[in-house]
C-alpha cells in the first residue's frame, strides 16, 4: 500500500512535538510517498494578544501570522532539500475561518500554500472544544452549533479538504462519555457537503480518533460514505500526528475506510491543484 499522511504538526504549531525537518525525515524513514506537514493557523488567534481586547485568555496561543511566516520559511526550505526523496506538501490547517472570512481569504490566498484543511476547533462565544468544561455547558447545544458554523466555513469554501468533521465528539463522547443526537446535524452535514462537492472541495479522514478514547476517525464511515453516495471526489487521508511517534499512524485503516465507501483513489494536493493517487 503506498502511504501517504496529509495531516500533521510540528513545533511550528503550539501544541507539536518534533521539529518540521524532524517531521519530514521521519516521513521518509516511514517511507511514505506523499506528505503534508499542515501546521495550525487559527483564524481567531491571528494577532497579538493585545488586539484581542476583550479575550480574558492570556495563556493562549496568539499571533499565528508570525507562526505563520515562521512556517512557510522552514516548509518552502524542506521542500526544496527533500524534493527528490518524497513529495512533501507545505499546507497549513486553518481554524475558525468563520470568526473572519475576510481574513481567512487573505491567508489563503497566499501563492506559497500547496494545500489547506479547512477546520472548525471552536464556535463563536464558547471556548476551543479542548478546553471546554463539559460539565456546566449544554454539550448538545454545542454540537449544533458546530454544524452551523462548518456549514458557513463550507459556503466560504477557500480551502481543499474540510477537516476533521465530527470533531467535538472527541471530547464530548471520547473524553466525556457524553452522547449526542446527531439526527438535526444531519441535514446540515448534507447540505455542507452538497456545497464542497459543487465546488470540487473534499473532507478528509482524519485518524486521530483511533488511537485516542472516541476509538473511531474523524468522520466516521457513515459520513465518508454519504459524502460519496452524493458524489464526492475529493477525499485525503491523515494522522492529525502532533509527534513523529504518530505519523503514519492509522493511514492504513483510513484508506481501507476510504475504500469501503466506494473511493478508488485519494487526493493530495500541489500549489493547490488536485493530484490523484490509487488506492
Ligand atoms: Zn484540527
Ligand atoms: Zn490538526
């Protein structure tokens, strides 16, 4: 099986392990053929701290526009060295383009990007879904919410692959043990992927969930095959690795996911364009 990892992170995202160059050498001992290193950029964290007045966070993370720069130099850098040992994708995973498409627009439309996941770690007035407290906040509610906020990100449309969709059931079912309906997300997950299909964009399988509490990918087989049965193209693959102990990790049972709901190929992408590769 020719592996290929589209989604991982370095020490150029707030929250990696292993060095960018760390990453790629990693991927070619693993002897991957294509590999994306898609360091975060959220959306609603693109400035300094000071910017965000009325934030009450000052632990987090901000200035993702510096991290961002930082990113493109080391990617475009590895690219260049590596280039006859593995096909390596400078991409980027964009959170909460919905907190300004304006300058999600801005960012992604910047010539040096191969590929962009476009993801959804947080709503609108509540917290990241990492760091949400399940205990005092109506887990369903969010969950709707989630949906509502990915069906805008898919109108927006300015990315390849929709990311990790389901995600909140991460924390929610994984951690929490709380379960949701999901029978209202549902036509809203059938009309965002009406929308990505119209416009030739993709999902990914993000297989995260197999190697943490939740036990299943970001989607799950019922949604990667609705997406096809509708029509869907565009499909890629990834570990969501944040270390070089992950990459790789279950890329294989994502393919045979993909397989099983009637893809034939995956998709990668170079300065943007769609490349196909059998599976
Ligand atoms: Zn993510
Ligand atoms: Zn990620």
């Amino acid at each position: 099986m020719n592996l290929i990892d589209c989604h991982t992170h370095s020490t150029n995202s707030p929250d990696g392990y292993n060095g960018p160059e760390a990453m790629v050498l990693n991927a070619i001992e693993k002897g991957l053929s294509v590999y994306a290193l898609t360091d975060h950029c959220e959306i609603n964290r693109w400035f300094t701290y000071e910017h965000y007045t009325k934030h009450s966070n000052p632990e987090d993370t901000y200035d993702f526009a510096h991290d961002f720069e930082i990113s493109m130099r080391d990617n475009l850098r590895l690219q260049e060295k590596y280039s006859d040992r593995i096909t390596f994708i400078n991409g980027i995973e964009l959170g909460q383009a919905q907190f300004n498409f304006g300058l999600a627009s801005a960012v992604a439309s910047d010539a040096r990007l191969d590929f962009i996941i476009g993801s959804c770690h947080q709503v609108r007035g509540y917290d990241d879904f990492a760091f949400t407290d399940y205990s005092v906040t109506d887990a369903q509610e969010l969950v709707n919410r989630y949906y509502s906020e990915v069906y805008e990100i898919c109108r927006w449309g300015e990315f390849d692959v929709l990311g990790h969709l389901t995600y909140p059931l991460r924390y929610i079912e994984g951690n929490c043990g709380i379960s949701v309906d999901m029978s209202m997300s549902d036509e809203l997950i059938r009309e965002s992927f009406k929308i990505l299909i119209e416009n030739g964009k993709g999902i990914e399988i993000n297989t995260s969930g197999y190697r943490q509490k939740y036990g299943r990918p970001f989607p799950d087989l019922k949604y990667v095959k609705m997406f096809r049965d509708m029509g869907g193209e565009v499909i890629s693959v990834g570990s969501d690795a944040h270390c070089t102990d992950d990459l790789g990790k279950g890329v294989k049972e994502g393919i045979e996911l993909a397989q099983a709901a009637g893809f034939r190929y995956l998709t990668y992408f170079r300065k943007r364009k769609a490349h196909r590769q059998s599976i």
